[in-house]
C-alpha cells in the first residue's frame, strides 16, 4: 500500500475500440535540425490528448487534406516518453527513476498537447522524488518559472515543494549562490527572494498558497491539489 495520496479522478482507461491497427498516423517531430518520426495509433492517441484530437478529427481538415502524416515541433525525448506512457500507463518503472527535469518537460509537454493524465503521473513522479530525496534539483526551478503559467499547477507544485522541503538554511544557501554572478537567472532571483519575504511575513517556511508543512509531512501531501481532474482529456 503506497503511502502518497490516491488521485480521487484517476484517468480512465483507454476502451479496446481504441486498439485499431488499421488507423495509423505518423507524427514527424521535428526539434532543431532533428526530426523523428512515430506512428501512432490514432485513437488512442486522440484518447488521451484533447490537442491530438481536434488535429487528427477523422471529420476534419486531416481526413479531408487524405493526410497520415502530421507535423510538430517538440522535445523528441519527452515525446517517446509520451508515447511510453500511452502504451504502458506508466511513466517510469517502479525503483527506476525519471530525472526531475525530464518530469518537468514531461508535465509542459502534456499541458501544451491536453494530456491531464500524463501530466497528473508527472506530478506525482515529481512528488516521490522530492519526497524520497528531500531536496529539489536546482535546474527544475528556472525551468519551470520559465515554462509555466503562475496559474498553473507547476509553478504551484513549485512554491508548495520548495516551501516544505527547503529549510531556511537551505534558503540562504541558494542565495548566496544567487549573489555569485551566473549561477541563477533574474527569474530564479526573484523566486527564491519571494521564497525569504513570505518566510519573513509568516514567520515560518510558508506561501500565501501553502500551509506550512514539516518536511517528514510532505510524503503525505493531497497531491491532487495539483492535478487536472475533469474530461479535458478523455472523450467528451
Ligand atoms: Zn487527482
């Protein structure tokens, strides 16, 4: 029995009508000067991608144009983990670790491609990493400010994560490392000073978005404050 929350909407299952070898799309994905090419099968993949979807509409320009090929610009190695993911329901196996930072492409990619699912796994991957290490790999932070929305559940999952597990010693550790000149962008700058203002104002390791939380309680967080829950991208 895991000890991490349970999502309370866990993504529905593929229905087998969405096994159709004879529906076959490829998708050229193009990143720099690099194009990879996948085939897909197309119901299953509109299954689980409200982007997807609306691209490949069997009643829209892609049947009309008599296309079986798409193109995108995207990370090549976020895709086959999307595409891991769709076959197998999982992002990484259980005891093999997915790097911090490909999770975070991973949650980008599947807001961009409206893929709550894979974005939720990504969440909670995110959630036993930290849990499990009890620090937060530093090249997440500008990634994620870069890359998210403050709306969006990232950037939240970022500002809950670093004020639960960072201490206030880790705190002054990284920044004084901000005072080094390039170690951390202007946006990181800003972050960890947010980080030490709300610290001050709440006299605790605090966020206006998170109760203070010891970092042995963090294992136990809801993690489904940030997850998409609703059809976005399951058939409507
Ligand atoms: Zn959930």
């Amino acid at each position: 029995m895991s000890v991490y929350s349970q999502c309370c909407a866990p993504q529905a299952r593929a229905p087998s009508h969405c096994w159709d070898l004879s529906d076959l799309v490829e998708i050229r994905v193009t990143q720099g000067q690099e194009t990879e090419k996948f085939i897909m099968i197309r119901p299953l993949l509109c299954f689980h991608s409200s982007f997807f979807r609306k691209l490949l509409d069997p009643n829209g320009p892609f049947k009309e144009n008599g296309a079986k090929i798409v193109d995108i610009q995207d990370d090549i190695k976020v895709f086959v983990a999307m595409q891991r993911w769709i076959h197998t329901g999982h992002i990484n196996d259980v005891g093999v670790k997915t790097l911090p930072l490909a999770l975070c492409k991973i949650w980008v990619f599947a807001d961009k491609r409206g893929m709550p699912g894979l974005a939720n796994d990504a969440i909670d991957a995110l959630h036993e990493y930290t849990a499990y290490h009890g620090t937060i790999p530093t090249p997440t932070i500008p990634y994620i400010l870069e890359n998210t929305l403050p709306e969006s559940k990232l950037y939240k999952f970022l500002h809950a994560q670093y004020s639960a597990i960072q201490s206030n010693k880790s705190l002054v550790n990284d920044i004084e490392r901000a005072l080094r000149p390039d170690v951390f962008d202007e946006a990181t700058k800003s972050f960890l000073l947010m980080q030490l203002r709300t610290r001050i104002d709440f006299g605790g390791p605090a966020t206006k978005e998170v109760e203070y939380k010891r970092p042995q309680e963090w294992v136990f967080e809801d993690r489904c404050r940030w997850h998409q829950h609703g059809p976005r991208g399951t058939f409507d």
